[in-house]
C-alpha cells in the first residue's frame, strides 16, 4: 500500500476520533498534520521526511490552532447572546422560590423560576444566581 495512502486512513481516523471527543480539539489538529504527511508521501519524500513534517506540522498545529479554538469554546459572558447570557446573572426572588416554582426579577424582567436544589427554600428579597434557563423557566441556587 502507497505510503499517501497510509497517511490518509490516518488524517481520516484522527478526524472521526475528533467528532467524537467533543470540546477537547486535540485530534483534529493532529489529523491536519497527517494530511501533510500525506501530501509529502504523494510528492514521492522518503519516511523519514514525511514523519519530520507529519511531526513539526502536529506541533505548529496544536500551538496555533487549539488555543484558538479553545477561546471560541468558552466564549466569555459578554459575548453571550438570549438565554445562555442570563447564566451567572444574579437576580432577586420575587416570590417565595421551591422545586415547584416561584418567580424571580432578573435584569428588571420578570421570570417564573425554579430552586435548582430541590429541596431549597429561597424566600422572597432574597439575592439568587441563575444557574440555567429551562425554556421560560430560570434554575436559581441563593
């Protein structure tokens, strides 16, 4: 079998791996080396050519490439749009607050609420942070 080819099954294993391990963006960059190897092997370079370029490109991959895309996995509150930016929010009880429901004051909104922990009481005044938003209902935890 052709060495490019080889490589190939390699780049393809290492993305099928990626799509599997979600939020971690180690294999993906790993793969990107392979397909240079690959390309390398096609151009007719020994072995050890392309395991130094297959190598040096995983390297300079990981180092440029992950942190990018680590910064965009954990976009930072302010970048936050709709509900998911009401998550760490702090907000205050309006009416008594349980596992059954409550309503709460975020942001000058009005929301029906839950207690994240069921068994907690949140008693109205009291400050509370949301911890997520279940359609038109907001978990809190005081």
């Amino acid at each position: 079998m052709a060495a490019w080819v080889i490589w190939a099954i390699v780049a393809v294993g290492l993305a099928v791996g990626e799509i599997f391990t979600p939020g971690l963006f180690f294999l993906g960059p790993v793969a990107l080396a392979a397909v240079l190897a690959a390309a390398v092997a096609a151009a007719g370079a020994g072995v050890g050519v392309e395991l130094v370029v297959f190598i040096a490109a995983a390297i300079a991959s990981l180092a440029f490439l992950r942190p990018i895309a680590r910064r965009h996995l954990h976009m930072p509150a302010r970048l936050r749009t709709g509900t998911s930016a009401l998550v760490g929010a702090r907000g205050v009880a309006i009416e008594r607050i349980d596992a059954q429901g409550g309503r709460v004051k975020i942001g000058g909104e009005l929301w029906t609420a839950r207690a994240f922990d069921e068994a907690q009481v949140i008693e109205p005044g009291a400050r509370v942070e949301i911890v997520k938003i279940e359609g038109a209902t907001a978990l809190v935890y005081e």
